[in-house]
C-alpha cells in the first residue's frame, strides 16, 4: 500500500492520502471549526448580557480559618468563579464524586483568573471537618469552603460551575451551567475529542470498525495497575498520585465507610 492509496490501512479506518489531499479535508472542517468558535463568541456576548439574581452575600460559609461571609470569598475583587463540588456525607476519600475530582483536579490554580480580577474558590455541602483531610490527602491548594448550612444558590444542589458579581456590599449570581456545560473547566476532555478515539465512550459517533466505546467516563477511575475499573478495587484516577492511595474493598458511597 502506498501513501495515496485511498483504502483504509484497517477496516472501518479512515483513508489514508497523501499531503495535498489531507490539507483539503482538514481546511474543509476548519471552516467549520472557526464557525463553532465565533457562535461560541455570540453565546458569550448573551451571557454576558444575562439579567442578574441578589444572593445573600452575607451567608456563612466555613473555610480553614473558620466562618466568613460568602462576600469574602471575591477577596476584594469584583468577580468570583466557584466550582461546586458534590460531596457523600462520611465516605472515605475513594468514595467521593468522581466527576467532581475530574474537575476540581484541572483547576488548581487560579492565577489567571486572578489577573483578570477574578476570584475562585471550590465550594461543597460536606461538613469542613471531612472535607479538610480530603483536601489535604488530594494535595489541593485552591481554596475550599463548606457551604453546608448555606441558602441556595451559594449552598444548596452541587456539581455546577457559577459566576457571581460584587458590588459594594451586594453579591449577584450572573451565570450558572451544570452537567456537560461544566466540561469547559476539563480541559482533558476537550483534547480526548481531538485524538483519533477521543473518549471512547459509547455515545460517540465514530467510523464504523473504530474500537467501541465504553459507558461514559469508563476511565475516571482505576484500580492499582491503572486498569479502569468502577468495582471496589477502584479510586478516583488522581488519587492513585498521592502517597497513601492503595485498593479498597469498598467506594464507601452513601455513608458507609471502608
């Protein structure tokens, strides 16, 4: 087979062409790349025109050095981003949300938000005196609060992104999106979709002969030799990083402990 034989090298496998041909096709789907990019321009510009809802700036919320007021978390800024992080009330640290690690793992530094004069902080309902060993086991260094006792929207459902807006003393939610909307603060995703196999979950639409995909997020968690695995052996893919992490005999969900 040459370099411009136009049969796949595997059945179900895209062609293989030579250069010239290989620019056409990908300038073809740039085209449709760059639209993707400016509609994604347009939903900006609405966002940034969404009408706003007053949040009680004053709630309480518990950090490591006890309560302060949600107010605080904007340090002097006028903007805050906050990931809102599910929490399983007395599970050990394998048994936490494994989305929730996807995300909180990609965002551990916020020094650019920082210098757009944008706040950011990882908020969940678990009470501070678990989540503050799993903070420390997980090696996270962005600031935490339990916002256990809080009124939605500071408080309240978990697992979605949300901005919010200071102005003196009075505190605005502007944005909030959840579910696949979060995927934004995962960049790992966005380059798995660039790979030949991207996720390889089973929802893909993939060329025919391609390796089939698995349930969604088949590889979040693994066990000791890295095999993914959602049975008893397994961990949030992350932990398997920190010094202490080894098998289990249960995820410890929904308040049972290992």
């Amino acid at each position: 087979m040459t370099a411009t034989d136009p049969a796949p090298t595997r059945a179900g496998r895209p062609p293989v062409v030579d250069e010239a041909a290989w620019r056409e096709a990908r300038d073809a789907l740039l085209v449709k790349e760059k639209a993707h990019t400016r509609a994604g321009d347009a939903l900006a510009a609405e966002r940034r025109r969404l009408p706003m809802l007053e949040v009680d700036g004053s709630a309480e919320v518990v950090g490591p050095q006890g309560p302060v007021s949600f107010r605080d978390l904007f340090a002097g800024r006028d903007a805050l981003v906050v990931y809102q992080h599910m929490w399983r009330d007395g599970a050990p640290h394998q048994g936490q949300c494994e989305g929730c690690t996807l995300t909180a793992w990609h965002l551990k530094d916020a020094a650019y938000l920082e210098a757009a004069g944008v706040s950011f902080a990882i908020l969940t309902t678990g009470a501070w005196e678990e989540v503050e060993p799993f903070l420390a086991f997980m090696g996270y260094t962005q600031p935490w609060y339990s916002v256990r006792d809080a009124p939605a929207p500071i408080g309240g459902e978990m697992g979605y992104l949300r901005s919010f807006l200071r102005d003196g003393d009075r505190v605005f939610l502007t944005y909030e999106t959840t579910g696949r909307g979060v995927e934004i603060a995962d960049p790992t995703l966005a380059l798995l979709d660039l790979t030949p196999y991207g996720r390889r979950e089973a929802w893909q639409d993939t060329p025919e002969g391609w390796p089939e995909g698995s349930d969604a997020c088949w590889y979040w968690r693994t066990d000791a030799e890295g095999t993914p695995t959602w049975g008893p052996t397994g961990r949030p893919v992350p932990q398997w990083t920190r010094p202490g992490a080894s098998p289990q005999t249960t995820l410890g969900r929904h308040g049972s402990h290992s």
